[in-house]
C-alpha cells in the first residue's frame, strides 16, 4: 500500500522538478515581454511586479533591472529605483543610458560625487551627451564647486547648438554662485 503512495510522490516530485528547471533567461524575457505590455497599458503595479520576477529569474540582467528603476521612478519609490539603476550600471558599463540613469538617481540623493562619477562613465563612452555634461555640473554645484560646474555647464551649452535645457542649467549655476548663504535668522521672542 505505501509502495504506490511513495511511487506516486517520486512521480509527483519529478514532474515539479523539470517543471521548475526552465531557463532562467526565458523566465526572465517573458517577464519583461508581459512588464513591457503592463507599461504600455499604465499598470504600474503589474509592470513592476512582472520586471521584479524577471531581476529573480535573472539577477545579473541589466536591462530588468534598468526598467525596474525605471517603474520605481514613475511610482515614487526613489530609494528602491537608485538601488535597481545603479546595479544596472554596474551590470552593463557600455550603456551610456544606464550610467546617466543611475548618476541623475545619485544627484537627487544628493549624492554629488557619485553622480559626477557617473557622469564621467556617460561621458567616456559619450563625450558629446549634453545630459551628462549637465549632470557633471550639477555634481560639482552640489559640492558646492562653482567654477568647475561653470565649466561643465559651458561644455554642454557648446556641444548644444539649440541651447535650450544647457543654457537655463548654467544661468541657474552661475546665480548659486553669485547668491551668498544668508545666515539664518534667530527668532525673536516676545516677552510679554
């Protein structure tokens, strides 16, 4: 009688056992095919669910993790998209995309120096990327490097012939400059 019983649960557990072993790159391209198609439709919850199965099947693909902080960007989750964009640029570092994606996330944790190192990777493999000349600058305003930011916002409004988004970023630069701390002001209590 436990002789059928135990054939059947070998049996039973075989099955799951192959039914378990897909590749994990199909595991992950599906997916990422029915993330992309939740994106398509603005189902954030789903897409995100969808590419967070796909970082599982696939820990070392860039791409899954790349539009997985992508989804955490639009749904506000900042520290979990600057966790999923900067391994992305770590697991693809020809992808200029990546690099600046993770050094814009970097800049907006007020990371400064990390996100000029990341604007220094774009620019290596990009050296005319007027988003990472930007992003260089907006790290050294950050540490609070004027002259140098100046710089690199002057880059960018040359390598800009249309001037738009590189001119108003170094008007802005060049007003922190100008501006000086005020001091904070004590409070005046009354005395009654």
């Amino acid at each position: 009688m436990w002789r059928p019983r135990f054939l059947s649960f070998t049996l039973l557990g075989l099955a799951l056992a192959a039914g378990c072993s897909k590749d994990p790159a199909k595991v992950r391209d599906e997916h990422l095919k029915r993330g992309d198609a939740y994106l398509a439709e603005n189902k954030l919850p789903e897409a995100t669910l969808e590419y967070r199965l796909s970082v599982e099947a696939d820990a070392k693909s860039g791409e899954a993790r790349r539009k997985l902080a992508s989804v955490y960007m639009r749904t506000g989750d900042f520290t979990a998209a600057l966790q999923q964009a900067t391994r992305a640029a770590d697991l693809l570092p020809t992808d200029a995309a990546a690099q600046l994606q993770a050094g814009q996330l970097l800049l907006l944790a007020r990371q400064y120096e990390d996100a000029k190192v990341q604007a220094e990777r774009t620019l290596a493999l990009d050296p005319t990327n007027i988003e990472a000349l930007i992003l260089k600058g907006n790290g050294y305003a950050g540490l609070r490097n004027f002259d140098q930011a100046i710089t690199e916002m002057n880059k960018a409004v040359r390598a800009d012939p249309q001037g738009g988004l590189a001119i108003r970023r170094s008007v802005s630069c060049r007003w922190a400059r100008a501006t000086p701390k005020r001091p904070k002001r004590a409070s005046r209590r009354r005395s009654r």
